[in-house]
C-alpha cells in the first residue's frame, strides 16, 4: 500500500515494513521467511513470542540496524550486537529522523485462566505513534480499547483484529472510531491467532466511516 510517500507492506501477523526513500522501518518481527536485511528501524512493543522473534530479528537486520522495545525485552535481544533503546510508555525519541513516541498498551479485559489479563499496564508494553515523512502512523501493539487511545492522532491506524488477547474487530472498530486515522489496517490475524475473517469483519464495521485496507502479505 502506498499512501502520501511512504510504502506499507504487510509480512505476517502484527510485523509491517514501513518505508520511504530514506528510511526502513519493521515492526514486531514474527515468522519472517526471507532475508532482508535492509531494517533502520526495528520496533518492538513487548517481549511475547509472536512480536519478538529472534529468528525473524535475524533476517531484517544488518550492521546499521536501530532496535527500539521497551526495558524487559532487554534479555531475548542481548544476542544481537545492534544498538538498542529501551523504551517505556510516554517517551519521545528521535532516531535516523524517524520521531518515535511511546504509547501505553495493554488489556482491560482479556483474563488467562489465572484471573490476570494477559498483558497488564504495570509490564511497560508500549505501541509507537511514528512519523515517517509527515505520516503518522500508530502501531497499536498488544492492546484493548483502553482509554489512552482517544486521545492518539495519526494518519494510518494498524490495530490488531483477532480478540482472545487483543480487542476484537468490534473493540477494533470503536477504537478507530475515536482515532479517526485517515486509513485503518487490521492486524494480529493469520498466523495461529485469529483469521482472516476477523479482518474481514473489522473491515464491514468501519468502511462506511473510515477506509480500510487489508494487506496482502508479502511473503505469500
């Protein structure tokens, strides 16, 4: 998907690549199956399997490569050389003229067997509202419809679809509509967690109101 300058390509589950002609930015690599090595940016919401994957982290980064995640994901990427900086909800950074701000993400209503939800706000998750160009784009990260999120401004919404640990697409839906981003992008479906059809719902909810894109992964 190309939209005002930047390139928006959807490898699987909640891993972009977000680019211009100046920058490269991965989110969240997960089940990448080619080599790409051409990563500036790598960002990392939290430290769950299916959002850091060592392997996947392997085939999008070279010498150059930044790695952005929060402090506890600090053990799992000690094994890579790049530069890191460990972030925590509500921070500004600066990085290869990409401005990355730190959101709060997390669950209200998505409980494990024990009774706990399964990413709780005190864990330090975050989402990144990022600028690429004059494009804001909010990766939403492991998230319920949480209160925070009505007061985000961006242009591209990528917002996980699939429920069981994550808002589901009519959470999804109510969440864009407070955003109110000029393109949203279902996410988190498609590889073991939700379906297609989840995007597929979000899609019927809030097209009317917002336009919506589903990515066609590049690695199909």
């Amino acid at each position: 998907m190309d939209f005002e300058g930047i390139k928006l390509e959807w490898l699987h589950h909640s891993c972009f690549r977000v680019s211009n002609n100046k920058v490269t930015v991965y989110t969240d690599p997960y089940k990448v199956k080619n080599n790409y090595n051409d990563a500036d940016i790598i960002l990392i919401t939290h430290d769950h399997y299916d959002h850091l994957d060592q392997e996947s982290i392997k085939k999008l980064i070279n010498g150059n490569t930044i790695i952005v995640a929060p402090e506890d994901c600090e053990k799992p990427l000690m094994k890579f050389n790049n530069k890191k900086v460990f972030v925590a909800p509500n921070q500004v950074k600066i990085i290869n003229d990409v401005t990355i701000k730190t959101v709060p993400s997390y669950n209200l209503t998505k409980f494990s067997d024990g009774g706990k939800v399964f990413h709780p706000k005190e864990k330090g998750n975050v989402g990144y509202i990022f600028i690429i160009g004059d494009t804001r784009v909010y990766l939403a990260g492991d998230t319920d419809n949480i209160p925070e999120i009505k007061d985000y401004k961006t242009d591209i919404a990528l917002l996980p679809v699939s429920g069981i640990y994550v808002m589901d697409a009519k959470e999804a839906a109510d969440a864009t509509m407070l955003i109110k981003p000029k393109i949203a992008v279902p996410m988190h479906y498609d590889s073991g967690i939700g379906t297609e059809e989840n995007a597929k719902e979000f899609k019927k909810l809030v097209e009317n109101r917002i336009p919506v894109t589903i990515l066609n992964s590049i690695e199909s």
